[in-house]
C-alpha cells in the first residue's frame, strides 16, 4: 500500500550567492554525469572491439567522474540542508 507523502517546499528566500552556489553544484554534478556516460560508452567500444585493457582505462575514468558527480550532488544537499 502506498503512503502519501509530503511535497517538500523550497525555501524561496535565497541570497544571490546562495542561488549561485546551487547553480554552480548542479551544473558541475551534470557534467560528471556526461563524463561518465561517455567513458562508459568508451568502455562498452572497447570490450566490443576486444581491446579490454583499453576499456579497463575507460572505465576507471568513468569511475572517476560518477564520484565526483556524486561529491557535488552531497554538497549541494549540504547546501541546501544548512539553511534551514
């Protein structure tokens, strides 16, 4: 059984340097993700070629990126949660 739950409500009553803060993590996030997309394409190119050490390096690229894709996605919780 579904519960309902509560929408959460954004505080609009944000500085401008609090907006770009939230702009600049968001955006940054996004990249990584296209970063990592693309290295993990790379990869699946690799492995479908058979050159698996290439693939390998690809990955870890990809790896690389989806972590720090994830580092701005917890710092903008961080941001978003200190204010209140």
């Amino acid at each position: 059984m579904a519960t309902k739950t509560e929408p959460i409500i954004a505080d609009k009553s944000i500085s401008a340097a609090d907006n770009k803060k939230g702009i600049e993590n968001h955006k940054k996030a996004a990249m990584h993700h296209e970063e990592a997309a693309k290295f993990h394409n790379e990869a699946a190119k690799h492995h479908e070629a058979g050159n698996h050490e290439k693939a390998f390096e690809s990955t870890v690229k990809a790896n690389g990126h989806s972590s720090l894709a994830g580092e701005a996605q917890r710092e903008d919780v961080k941001h978003h949660t200190s204010k209140n």
